[in-house]
C-alpha cells in the first residue's frame, strides 16, 4: 500500500491523540498536499483549523517540508506527494 509518512511537531500533538507521525495512503498517481491535509482533517478536525485558515490556505506561522522542501516555494497546496515522500508540519512558535 503506498503511504507518505507525515511529521507532527510537538505542538500539534495534543490534537492528533499525541501522535508524532501519521501514515496516510496515497493513490499512485500521486495525491496534493491538500488532499492529505483534508484527510487528516477528517479524523482530527483541531488539526485542520490550527494549520490552515478560513479560506483553506496555510496558515503564516505553519511552514510544510515534502522531502526537505518548503511547499510554498514549490506549488503549495497544489503540491503532488508520492508515495514514500516525507511531510513535516512545522508550527512557530512566537513569545518574547
């Protein structure tokens, strides 16, 4: 079964029931970041709004790596993701 392994940075544990990775399937033509987004979405919707905004899009302090690369200098949400490729999710964190 193809899967992509997605990180979960500590932050966003608490929503995920304190996972720190998530195997998703991925259809061999290959799936968008948004379509794995959206699937992880469904199980945990916390998920969801803490990474993207009302209209659908990352949120500025989230930043998404496939493979070591930053989506959004990629084709962002529009990314295709291959089996066996690697997301992590990064959530800043802000204080002073």
């Amino acid at each position: 079964m193809p899967e992509v392994n997605v990180l979960i940075p500590s932050l966003l544990r608490p929503v995920t029931g304190g996972r720190e990775e998530l195997r998703l399937d991925v259809e061999a033509a290959g799936a968008t970041l948004a379509d794995l987004l959206d699937a992880i979405g469904a199980q945990y919707p916390v998920f969801n709004r803490r990474v993207r905004d009302e209209t659908g899009s990352l949120r500025r302090f989230v930043n998404i790596y496939l493979d070591g690369d930053d989506v959004r200098r990629l084709d962002g949400l529009k990314t295709r993701v291959a089996a066996g490729s690697e997301v992590m999710v990064m959530q800043s964190v802000a204080g002073g």
